[in-house]
C-alpha cells in the first residue's frame, strides 16, 4: 500500500490476517488522537462492517483499531495505524 493511501478498519483487518476466532467484532473500537491532544474513542462494528450492514471507517496517522477479545478481555488485540501501514500489535499480560 502507497503511503498516504486511505485505509478503512476493514482493510486495516485483513492486513493483518484477519481476526481470530476469539475477536469480539461487534465491540471494536478506534481510539483517534483530538486537536487538543486527548484521545477520542469511535464504537466499530467489524461484523456489520463485513457483511455489509454498515459503512467502514477510514482510519487516519495514528488511530487504534482495538478489537477486544471474548478469552482476554483485558487484553485487547490493537492495530495501530502510521499513514503507511498498519501495525498489529498485542498487549502483554503484566507480571
């Protein structure tokens, strides 16, 4: 992907190989930096998103897709999104 391309959550996804079969879809979630430097948090429905029901969402330089998982719940699975390509990373357990 060209850097500067629009990416949606959706594409941000399977660039990622997709979600497991633990990822609750329904409850995902795109935390987006504000010009006030907060964090504003955007309610994703990857599961409309696929199956049509629902538009995507075109993530901008420095979003989080975070899609929660039904095993860890406190322990999400986020995407982190730099304008180029999408990152996925996961959260470690603390010890």
């Amino acid at each position: 992907m060209a850097k500067g391309s629009d990416i949606t959550a959706l594409q941000a996804l399977a660039m990622a190989n997709g979600a497991n079969q633990t990822a609750r879809l329904h409850d995902a979630k795109i935390h987006r930096k504000d010009k006030d430097g907060g964090w504003s948090v955007i309610p994703v429905d990857i599961q409309q998103i696929a199956e049509g029901e629902a538009p995507d969402i075109t993530l901008e330089p420095g979003d989080v897709l975070i899609i929660p998982s039904s095993e860890e719940p406190q322990r999400p699975h986020p995407l982190y999104y730099d304008g180029d390509t999408p990152i996925y990373y996961q959260i470690k357990p603390r010890d």
